[in-house]
C-alpha cells in the first residue's frame, strides 16, 4: 500500500513540496539578527524546530491538495501534482499527512510549549485557509503572509530573542508582496485560458494587482530604508553601515518586479527564487552584507 514512499522517492518529495521547505528558513531570522546564531545549542534547536515547521507545513500541503484535487486537474500547472495526477492515490496522501502532523506536532512540543503554542496556531489557521478562508479576497493574502510571521516568532521563541516591532513590519510586508504576485499569476492565466484557478481570484485583476504590488514595494523599501537608519538599529550594532544593505533590497524588488511585468513570470515565488540568478545573487550580497556588519564589525573600521 505505501511502497511508492520507497518505489518512487521523487514523488514522495513532490508530494511534501520539499522545495517549499525553503520558507520555513525563516526560523532563523531573528538568531541571525540577534548575532547569536552560531551558537551550538541555538543552531540544534533551530534546526530542530526548521523540520517541525517542514512537517507540518507539508502536512498542510497535502491537506490542500486532497481538498482541492478537482480544481488542480484544471490548472495547467497544478494538474500536473501527485493528488490531481493520481501518481498517488488519496490512501496514501492522508498516511503521509497524519505522519507528519504527529511528527511536526511531537517536536514541537518537544522543544517548547509556546513554540508549540505558535505551531498549533499555524496549522490550525492553515486549514481554516485549505477549507475556505483562502476563497475570500484580501484576507487570503493576509493569512499566506501571517504564516512566514509565524515562522520568524517561532524561531525567536527558540532561541530567546525577542522580534523587534521592524522585523515584523518587514517580513509581514515581504511576506504580503510575494502572496499578491501570486494572484496576479491567477489572474493572467484566468485571462488566458477563461479558467478561474481559485474563487478569491474573482475578486482580482490586474489592475488593483499592479498598483497594489506598486504601491507595496515602494512601503517596503521606504520601511527598511527608515529601519536601517533608525536609533533602534545604529545604536545596538554602533554602526551606520547597515543603511548600504538596502541597495541589495532595492536591486531585489526592481528585479522581481520585472520578472512580474515584463516577463510574465509571477507564477510561484519559491520557483523564481531557485531559477532566478539575479535574485539569487541579491539575497546573497545581502546576506553577506549583514554577516559582515553583525559578524565581523572589525573589517568596516579597517
């Protein structure tokens, strides 16, 4: 009944969305943040609580997926999934699912009661989302972009950082930007092929997504320019260096904006991170940037 797990690992991976797994990175913002996340006992807990949240978010995955199988089997894309395609039948989808529920579930717990506290929240908001929160405009997006907030508190609760008020603002928006870019994908492909791939899409259009993913990358880049000069972050890192680190922010946004606008090419913001070597190499610089200014202060005051 469950030999395909071993008969065919690529579809078990498929199945999970393991590519997906890159968002729950986000765990580990706040220790990165914080200059603490080279600690061994953080990194384990942190690592620990990155397969928790993979478990439970390719629990979700799957719960999404068997609800919306008949839909899946419309979208060009989307049919082409193990659920819709049949490549694996709905018996084994909710073995896998109840598995990694009680495994995410069982480590969190492990870990910490307020982690698993914020967990719980996740995955039961989550399926609120699969059975029908996300056919409702607006509130879909917000409940995609609370879910990479949840992440970022759940990695300071590991490791006893607190989220500043700016961190939040700034996944949040992020957070928000990438959700919205999404639906303008389902609005394209309701255009060009009269299918509507989700019912919140009704309640979009290219328009309202344009100016919307306008307007919200202009309020990212004036918020994480005004964070970057903030006393909050000059005076706890004594340095100014931080505010050069937004041309990799600015770089980053221009860039998706053209893969959106010009390129037509919105679809999944997972797919263009992996295939996109300019945004790539963006996140990188910056990350690079940042480890310079928290890790190795000493190499600026050369």
């Amino acid at each position: 009944m469950y030999d395909f797990i071993t008969d065919q690992p690529v579809l078990y991976l498929r199945l999970i969305r393991v590519k997906q797994w890159v968002k729950n990175f986000f765990i580990f913002i706040p220790a990165f943040f914080a200059g603490n996340i080279f600690e061994p006992d953080n990194v384990l807990r942190l690592v620990a609580g990155f397969i928790a949240f993979s478990f439970i978010a390719s629990a979700i995955y799957i719960i999404n997926d068997y609800l919306d199988i008949e839909a899946d089997r419309k979208h060009p894309v989307k049919k082409n999934r193990p659920l819709a395609s049949g490549a694996v039948s709905k018996r084994n989808a909710i073995v896998s699912m109840v598995i990694l529920a009680i495994g995410g579930l069982g480590l969190s717990f492990y870990l910490s009661a307020v982690f698993f506290g914020i967990v719980i929240l996740y995955f039961f908001l989550n399926i609120g989302y699969s059975l029908g929160l996300k056919n409702i405009s607006i509130l879909d997006i917000f409940i995609v972009a609370s879910g990479f907030l949840f992440r970022t508190l759940a990695g300071g609760i590991l490791v006893g950082v607190p989220v500043s008020h700016w961190l939040i603002i700034m996944v949040f928006l992020l957070a928000l930007f990438l959700a919205l870019a999404k639906r303008r994908d389902d609005v394209l492909m309701f255009i060009s092929s009269g299918k509507i791939m989700r019912k919140s899409s009704q309640e979009y259009n290219l328009d309202f997504a344009n100016s919307a993913l306008t307007f919200l990358s202009a309020v990212i880049v004036v918020a994480y320019i005004m964070y970057t000069v903030s006393d909050d972050v000059t005076l706890r890192l004594h340095t100014e260096w931080v505010i050069y680190t937004s041309i990799f922010v600015l770089a980053g946004i221009l860039r998706y904006l053209q893969i959106i606008f010009v390129q037509k090419d919105s679809g999944n913001p997972t797919e263009v991170l992996y295939k996109d070597k300019f945004i790539l190499v963006t996140i990188l610089g910056w990350i690079l940037a940042y480890f310079t200014i928290l890790y190795l202060p000493g190499y600026l005051n050369v």
